[in-house]
C-alpha cells in the first residue's frame, strides 16, 4: 500500500514518543526496592496496571487522579503496602517521563513535510511538562482533558480534526497502542501507522495501514512521500 502524504499526523504520546512502559517499570522498580518488595517483575506489575487503568479510564475523571487512584488498586490487588504519598508521588513523575531516543529528531524532521499534533490521554498540565521533555513546538495538542474523554473514545480525535480544520482523510494517526489508538482511529477511516516499537504481537483482528518500529523510520518514510510527491517543505 502506497502511503498518501497526510497535512498532518495527530500522535499518541505516551508509549510512542514518551517510554511510556520504560518509565513505569523504572518507577515500579523503586518503589518496590523502597518497600522491600520481591517475587514479582516491575514489567509484570506494569503491564497489570495498565490492564487496571485501561478499565477505569472508561469513565472520565482527572488523568492524575486516575494515576493516584489505580496505584493504590494495583498494589491491593498484589497485597503490597502502600501509602498516599506513594500514590501522589507516582502522579506527580508522569510529567518527568522521558521520550525515546529518536522522538526529538524524527518529530523535527517530520515538522518540515506536515503539521505535528498529541491526542494524548493525559491532564493539561501533564502535557505542558511532558511536551517540554521532548523539546519540540507541537501544532496542536487535544488531551483527555480538553475532550472530556480518554481513547478509544472517539471524541479526542473529532475535537482534533475540528481545530486543525481538517478531516480524517487529511490525517495519518501514529501510535503505539493498538486498543487505544489504532483500533478507533481504524473505525473512523484515518491512515494509521502502527508504532510498534517492542514488537508486540497484534491484540486484535484489526490492520493499521503501516508499521514501523521507530519513528526515525516514519520520518523516513513521511520524506521519501514527500519527494515522491514533489512536496516542498512546509
């Protein structure tokens, strides 16, 4: 399948530009040296987390009470202590996680052929800390906060393509997670590119319209499109 050059490619941010995993595992490997804790991985702890916290983002409440909330519920149901600093504090490193090796260059390549845009599922103030991790000026950014609305829910990606003025078939959709980002972004007819950086097996009977295991490598291809396509920089 023959790419068609997007005017814009909306991201995920956690997991695709942000080690998301990596930086959950390293907070889950303190905190378990603090409390002692053995007998289960920090890898084991986070993949169960998330399938908790994909659970509760069904319904929409603040993403940092979320994070406070699900520690706590992950560590009951591993029968660890816990404390509400703990729980606080886990909140609080979400804005300080970050981004993967490449997301800094690729992402400034990538802003010379289309506009960059988050669809992330976070707070605003999350995002604003986070968007200075990585160092690069997005063109637009919608958060959970702003929709009203975690992913999959469709509303974060109608509240983009309204404020780019754009529409689904103008967008190309990046993400890491399948269930949250491609499998909606799917149902509403974007081109999506599977950013699937740790080669994870497909969850479900749905195909993106590209994979890549790095955004270096959409860079890539987002350019030769471009020059296919006799596009100048924007």
């Amino acid at each position: 399948m023959k790419m068609a050059l997007p005017k814009a490619i909306s991201f995920d941010n956690f997991g695709t530009i942000i080690d998301w995993e990596g930086e959950i595992q390293k907070y889950f490997q303190g905190f378990m040296q603090r409390k002692g804790i053995e007998g289960v991985t920090p890898k084991t702890l986070q993949r169960r987390w998330e399938e908790i916290q994909f659970d509760y983002i069904r319904e929409y409440r603040p993403y940092v009470q979320v994070l406070k909330d699900t520690l706590g519920m992950t560590c009951r149901e591993f029968g660890f202590s816990f404390t509400q600093q703990d729980c606080e504090e886990f909140a609080a490193s979400m804005g300080s996680w970050q981004p993967f090796p490449d997301s800094h260059d690729a992402l400034l390549e990538l802003k010379k052929y289309v506009k960059i845009t988050l669809i992330t599922n976070t707070d605003n103030d999350i995002i604003r800390e986070s968007v200075r991790q990585i160092g690069v000026e997005f063109d637009d950014i919608v958060t959970a906060e702003m929709a009203g609305a975690y992913k999959p829910s469709h509303k974060g990606f109608y509240l983009s393509q309204k404020r780019l003025g754009l529409t689904e078939k103008e967008i190309l959709h990046a993400a890491f997670g399948f269930k949250y980002d491609i499998l909606p972004a799917t149902e509403l007819g974007y081109q999506t590119c599977w950013v699937n950086r740790q080669g994870e097996p497909r969850p479900l009977d749905v195909w993106e319209s590209f994979m890549v295991g790095d955004l270096k490598t959409l860079a890539r291809l987002i350019k030769l499109t471009a020059i296919e396509d006799g596009v100048c920089h924007v």
